[in-house]
C-alpha cells in the first residue's frame, strides 16, 4: 500500500534551486513566524542548475553602468520580446543578491579598493564551484524553513479557483505526500529533453541544464489553466561540441573568436545575440564550411591552465576532454555546434506570464526563476532577485488566503493518489517512459525544429507534431512503473508532452521568424513587425488558447485585469 | 559522461546517494553504492566532491570522443585536487584553490 502523509504549510516552494531557495531565505527572514516549506525532487545541497558550480555571475549592473541599460541589452538580444517591469525590477537586486552570495560565502575577486573585478560590462569574477552547498546552507540556518528533499511534486491542488497546496510522491519510497499550503511559488526549472539530444546514446545527458529539469513547473501551471508567455522563443545553445560545455568563458574570458574550417571570423554576419550566435555555427556548417571552431590556436601556457581551472569549476568533463586527449586548446581550436532547443525562461522570456510582482495569472501562484517569463538574461542573480521578489509578494499577499484543511486537501488529492498507486501495481504494460521519451524526442526533432532539420519547421510538420505528441500523452496516461525511480519517469514524460503541446501552440502562433538561431518558420522565413508582441496561452478545458499581447516597452508596472 | 564507483573503496557512508541531483545512485545489498543508470548520469561531479573516500572516478562516454581516461577527486582543507589518469600516460594533477577566483 503507498503510505500518504501530509503537512500544513504557509508558504509552499516548488524546487529548491537558486530561486526557490533565496525565495525560502528571504521569507523567513523577513518573518521568523511564517512556516516556509520547500519540496525538491533531488537534494538543494546540490540539485539544480547550480550543481557543478558557476564560472561568473553573469548578471550584475558594473561600475559606472545603470540597470536601464542591462534592459536594452536584454530588449537586443531578445529582438524586442521582453517585459521592462520584469527585467528592471529583477536588475535592480542583481547587486545586493551577489553582495548576500558573498555574505553566505562566496568567493568574489576584488580589487585593491574591495571593489567587485568585472569581466566584460556586466560580469564578475568568482569561485563558484561549491555556490550550492553555500545556498543550501544558508537555508538550513532558519528553523522556520523546513526542506523535504527527494519528493517531486506532480500537481497543484486547487479549491475553486486557488491554489492552495500539491501532491506528489517520494523518489525513494512508496510515499505519498500531500500538502496544504497558504500560498505556492514555483521555482523549478525549465525544460530539458523535449528533443532528441546531440548525443541521442549513453553520454545523451549534458552537464550546462539539468537533465532532470522536465518541465515540471511549467506543466504544473498549465494544468490549472495558468497563462504562459513566449515558449516559442526555445534556447538553443552555442556550446563546445561533445561535452556541451559553455563557450562564454573561453570567448569573454580569452577573447577567442569564432572561425568557420576556411579560418574566416563569421559571427558578424549572424549578428551578436545570442540567437545569432547559434544561427553562426549552424549556417556555416548547413553550407559547407563546417565545423566550426573558437580560435583558441596560440593561446598561452599559463592562460591554458586558469582555463583548465575555470572549466572544473563549472564543467569538468571539458578539462578532462582537453587533457585525456592532449588537444589542447593552445594547440587545437575548440569545436562549438548548438544543442537542441530547451525551453527556459532564465535564458529567454518563456514562462508564466505574471505581474511585475511575480504572481501568476491563477490566485495563489507565483512564480520565479527559469520558469517565470517575460525576463531573459536571469542568470544566478536574476533568479536570487526573482525569488526575494516573489517571497515579498506573498509576504504581503498571505493574509488574503485563508488555510485549507489537511482533510479537504487529502480529498482534492485523492485522484492523484489513487494514480500513483495504480501506476506501482498496475502489470507492466506495451511500453515503458523511455521508450515513450525516445519517440517524444523523435518527433520534436524531426517535426518541430530539431538539431537534425536544422531548426527549421513548418505548418504542416507542427500540425503533424501536434498530432503525434497528442499520441505519446494518450499512451502515457497507460504507463505503468515498476519502482518509484520508474514512476518519476513516467511522470517526467507526461510533464514534458504537456510542456510539448504548449509549445507547439506558441510555434504556430508566432508566424515569422524573429530569432533564426533559435528556429526558423520556413513558411514565414522573415522577421514582421506585426509580431512585435507576446504570443501567450492558456489551457481551458483541455484545449489551448493563443492570446496575443501587446509589448508594454516602457511600462514599468503591470498588474493583471483579470 | 558518467562516473564508476569502486566498492572496494565505498564504505556505504550514503553521502554519493544523497547528493545526486538525479537520484541515480543506489545502494546494493551490503549498503555500498552503486549508479543504477549510467546512461542517465550528467555528469555533476556532485558525488566525487561529496566522496570522501575517493571511490568515484569520472569519464566521458566514447561516444563524445572519451579514451578512458579517469578523473578522480580529492580535498585538502580549501584545495581541491582534480587527478586525471590515462593508460600510457603520465598522471595529471590540477589543483584548484577554492578562496581564490576564477581567472575568466
């Protein structure tokens, strides 16, 4: 029999990564009597995007710069699509977040006037190997702020029109856990493995995004109807081939450049955004002058081994790549290619569509970090500020909700429950998640802009896609699971095909092509105007609505009307 | 890229099996560790630096151009000491200091 048990809460977090564990910090700080209550499917000592560490704080308004101008930096690079109140209410904390890192204990070089060292305008210079553990231990020091590690949360629960709490399971025993809560933020991270990989065999995990980010905190607002902004502006990576190691430290940190096998610098051609960057390595090859390289060739010895340094901080399958195969990048320029398109809202504006104070557009529901929308360009400290942010909206907000009984949320449980259960006992069936993961992947890489088609899509293969993921999702309400690690994985799958659906809708709702690195609607191959707005949706009833709004450029306030 | 653990070494102390971000360490019948899913591994190195007992080695998949090479980890107070080995080659040693900062 799967044991239930339950908590009553005030203020629930889904994840405990970055922005949900600052979230916790700030909450309990600000009032010690406020039950605070993360779930995190793994361990927040190292769970999360931060898990290898960060080479930088690759947000933080330097010396003699203001937050307007990180905002025109994020407006350029996201070709116009983001929110301003989102992206300056989060810049203007970027600077006290990184100050409260180093107070938790993270190393941050200074100069000889204790000024912050900058890399580039709007880094600066750490030691971020162990930032994690420095987070969760900061965490462990408020007695109000209780942590369930390796649960993974499946559903919200919902009574009328709000949230009040969610049920999930352990990743380790036949466990049910069911929670009430006041107020629920979710801060997990976004999607990864909705295509098929660039290593689709043993080695089809990579280290920048958690593999175990399946989308689950998207799904889990979409379920309950909440609005959702911008997935089709997917994240596809420039990385270092193979290990899919990041290449802004080489590039920024050395000032290598991208060459094409010709030795010809391409990038200006493609533009410098981030799309452009990945549309360059791409487009290079498509015409025959692949691969495609960082020209790293002549390099210093003692630049070589900070380099060495800096990569075990943060990705150290490449140091050892460079070492094990004695090509080093003094001697070898380093081959970049793209990943497969994730949808991720610390890098781009995909995510819940909400107010400038972080609630979502269902009462009861906030949302921070990778899967809160409209503000791109988040990084370590975005998803810090977005998390302080969100825990002062609900601070101010938690009066206006009454508890719900742990007997009634027993009862809004109970179809979610009983599923778990049936799933453990059930015979193993036709198929099993990865199986259906496999096919999934398949169909988004083919259909839906994946790496093998170059990113390209069409009307046609969308409506093709739609059909196929709609498929997948039938067969996996069927999924049985043998253990709890395979119920995890059935459950990743359902989030994901849910995640796959929206997206799709927001791939067809966007007819041009505004970031051609990301994707190009080969049907609408240009960039138009009457798309300068936010392609949004919202699950009513099972099907998706497409509800375009307006850019707001310059409005620094924004509450929803509804 | 993925990780081998070697049970000589595992005392069963479950430090590996708590940190995994992907909840894919295990522990076997005498309690030592044991990575259920290789092939689900992402390579964190969140469990060689848990590991006290220098039991984990790294490597990376021949599919992404691995030749064997193993990576292990050690600490000492704020140094942490990357050790990559390779059959047929001399053993390299990288030493990073955790109070100082990257350089890039």
């Amino acid at each position: 029999m799967l044991r239930i048990e339950t908590i009553q809460t005030d203020f629930l977090i889904v994840g405990g990564g970055t922005a949900g564990c600052y979230a916790a910090i700030v909450a309990a700080r600000k009032d010690p009597k406020l039950r605070v209550q993360i779930v995190e499917k793994a361990n927040i000592k190292r769970s999360g995007c931060l898990a290898a560490g960060v080479n930088a704080i690759n947000a933080y308004i330097t010396e003699g710069r203001t937050t307007q101008q990180y905002l025109e930096y994020a407006r350029w690079d996201a070709e116009k699509i983001i929110r301003d109140d989102l992206v300056l209410s989060m810049a203007e904390r970027f600077n006290e977040s990184a100050r409260d890192l180093e107070r938790m204990g993270l190393v941050i070089l200074k100069d000889a006037n204790g000024n912050y060292v900058s890399r580039g305008k709007r880094n600066i210079k750490i030691n971020g190997e162990n930032i994690k553990p420095i987070i969760s231990r900061e965490v462990k020091k408020y007695d109000n702020i209780s942590i369930l590690n390796h649960v993974v949360v499946t559903n919200l629960l919902q009574d009328g029109d709000r949230v009040c709490g969610a049920v999930g399971f352990s990743t380790n025993y036949e466990t049910a856990w069911v929670i009430s809560a006041r107020a629920v933020l979710v801060a997990t991270g976004g999607a990864a493995g909705l295509y098929r990989p660039n290593n689709p065999g043993f080695s089809r995990h990579k280290m920048w995004y958690p593999p175990f980010n399946a989308g689950a905190g998207y799904a889990l607002g979409i379920r309950v109807g909440a609005e959702m902004t911008s997935f089709e502006m997917r994240f596809v990576a420039q990385r270092i081939k193979d290990t899919i190691a990041p290449t802004g430290t080489i590039a920024l940190g050395v000032g290598a450049r991208e060459v094409n096998a010709l030795g010809e610098a391409y990038a200006e051609r493609y533009g410098l955004t981030t799309s452009g960057r990945a549309r360059g390595a791409t487009k290079e090859t498509s015409e025959g002058r692949g691969p495609c390289y960082l020209k790293t060739v002549g390099l210093d010895s003692s630049r070589e081994e900070d380099l060495y340094k800096a990569y075990l901080n943060m990705a150290p399958a490449q140091t050892l790549k460079w070492i094990e195969s004695g090509e080093r990048p003094s001697t070898h320029n380093v081959e970049i290619e793209g990943t497969e398109p994730y949808v991720v809202g610390g890098h781009t504006a995909s995510g819940y569509w909400i107010d400038t104070a972080r609630r979502t557009t269902v009462a009861g529901l906030y949302a921070a970090g990778d899967v809160a929308g409209g503000a791109p360009k988040k990084f370590v400290t975005g998803a810090l500020a977005e998390g302080w942010i969100a825990a002062e909206t609900v601070l101010k907000d938690l009066a206006t909700y009454s508890p719900t009984s742990i007997a009634r949320a027993l009862e809004l449980a109970k179809d979610k429950t009983n599923e778990y259960e049936r799933r453990l006992r059930a015979p193993r069936g036709v198929y099993n998640a990865r199986e259906l993961e496999d096919a999934m992947q398949k169909v988004m890489d083919v259909y839906a802009g994946g790496i093998s088609v170059g990113y390209r899509y069409n009307e046609n293969q969308l409506a093709i896609a739609d059909e196929k993921i709609g498929l997948i999702a039938d067969l996996a309400e069927e999924l049985s699971a043998a253990d709890v690690d395979e119920l995890v994985r059935v459950y990743e799958l359902i989030d994901r095909a849910t995640v796959c659906k929206t997206l799709l809708a927001h791939l067809r709702g966007r007819k041009e092509t505004r970031w051609p690195g990301f994707g190009v609607f080969a049907d609408y191959p240009e960039k138009d105007d009457a798309f300068e707005c936010f392609v949004n949706t919202r699950n009513v009833n099972g099907k998706i609505q497409t509800i375009i709004r307006p850019l707001m450029e310059g409005v620094t306030y924004y509450e929803h009307t509804h | 890229m993925s990780i081998l653990i070697e049970s000589e070494r595992c005392v069963g102390c479950g430090s590996c099996v708590e940190a995994c971000p992907g909840n894919l360490i295990k522990r076997d019948a005498d309690g030592k560790a044991f990575l259920k899913a290789p092939d689900e591994c992402w390579g964190c190195a969140s469990c060689l630096k848990e590991c006290r007992f220098q039991a984990i080695s790294y490597y990376l998949g021949a599919d992404i151009g691995g030749r064997g090479g193993l990576m292990k980890y050690e600490r000492d107070g704020d140094l942490a000491r990357w050790i990559i080995r390779r059959a047929g080659r001399e053993t390299v040693t990288i030493t990073v200091d955790r109070r100082s900062s990257n350089k890039y």
